[in-house]
C-alpha cells in the first residue's frame, strides 16, 4: 500500500475518533443538563403544569338492564322527554331504571400520582345526594382525555343532576353541571 494512501487513511481514521469523542462528550453533557432542568424542577411547578385539566362534558346514557345496552346520549338531545323512563315511555325507547354516566376531561401530561381527582356529586330532585364519588385520573402525551365512568341505580322517575369538579392540588376547581329531565306520572 502506498504510503500517501496510509497517511489518509490513519488521517482520517484520527479525525474522526477525535470528532465522535467530541461529540459524546457533548452530547452527554447536553443529557444530563437537560435531566437535570427537568428534575430540578420544584413540586408546585411540575404540579401547576397540571392545571390545565378542563371538565369537557357530562354525557348520560340510560342503561337497559335486560338487554344490556345503553342509550344514546341524553343530554346530547335538546328537547328530549324523559317521561316514565321506568317502564319505556317517552323517548327512553325501553325500560330504564339506571343511568351510566361518563365525565369526559381533556388536559395533557396529568398524572394520577400527582393527585388529579375529579369528584362526581349526584343529587335527586328534592336535592337529596345519591351519589358522591371521587376518582383519579391520568392523561399521557398521545391520550388528550379522561373518561371517567359512573353508574347510578334507580333512575328515571324525578330530575337527577350530575355535577362534576376537579379537585387536588394545583388544579383550578373547573367544574360542570347538568340536569337529567326524568319525570313519572299518570
């Protein structure tokens, strides 16, 4: 082999050792600067971050225990009749006596371990509560939403309003109402 060709070769050989441990040594410089800036970072920030939580929809279906299946959304229909839902009538299509409700949140990077919560209160027409119910949730980088899910027992005959707040340290108390227009009668 010649002698001009060896010079470039090992040349080029050194040159570019030099460079890929140049490199590393930057690039785990850069690493572990950034690890450090992400973990460095106090609790009430990385828990601030998480009030971007936002309660987005209640959604209300009526459960037909002796088909096992669910309605449509209720509270999707502006000028739905709930009338004696128990025993089919009105635009409930089939016997009803459970509603199964969804709480839909959107938010992004949300972690349960940092205790995002959203309490459900449900209450009957003569305000007396039915229900009060507490779960926590997590949302990822590729989910944007929660669904949360409850079930209540021995609807269809009196209104029953779902409420729903987010609660836990660092979330604003964003919250959502509604009302589910059961009525019974002759």
């Amino acid at each position: 082999m010649n002698k001009k060709y060896l010079l470039i070769l090992v040349t080029t050989l050194l040159i570019g050792i030099s460079l890929g441990i140049a490199y590393e040594k930057f690039l785990s410089n850069y690493v572990q600067e950034q690890l450090e800036r992400i973990f460095s970072k106090s609790e009430p920030e990385l828990v601030g971050y998480q009030g971007t939580a936002k309660i987005e929809a209640i959604r209300a279906y009526l459960f037909y225990d002796h088909m096992g299946t669910i309605s449509g959304d209720m509270l999707a229909k502006k000028d739905i009749t709930l009338w004696n839902t128990i025993i089919g009538e009105g635009d409930a299509g089939s016997p009803s006596d459970s509603t199964f409700v969804i709480v839909e949140i959107s938010g992004r990077d949300i972690s349960a371990t940092r205790h995002a919560k959203v309490n459900i209160v449900v209450t009957n027409s003569s305000g007396k509560q039915i229900a009060n119910v507490t779960r926590g949730f997590s949302i990822y980088d590729n989910f944007r939403k929660s669904y949360i899910p409850l079930v209540i027992p021995d609807t269809g005959c009196g209104h029953v309003t779902v409420s729903a707040k987010l609660v836990g340290k660092g979330f604003d108390p964003s919250s959502i109402a509604q009302t589910i227009p059961f009525e019974c009668g002759e």
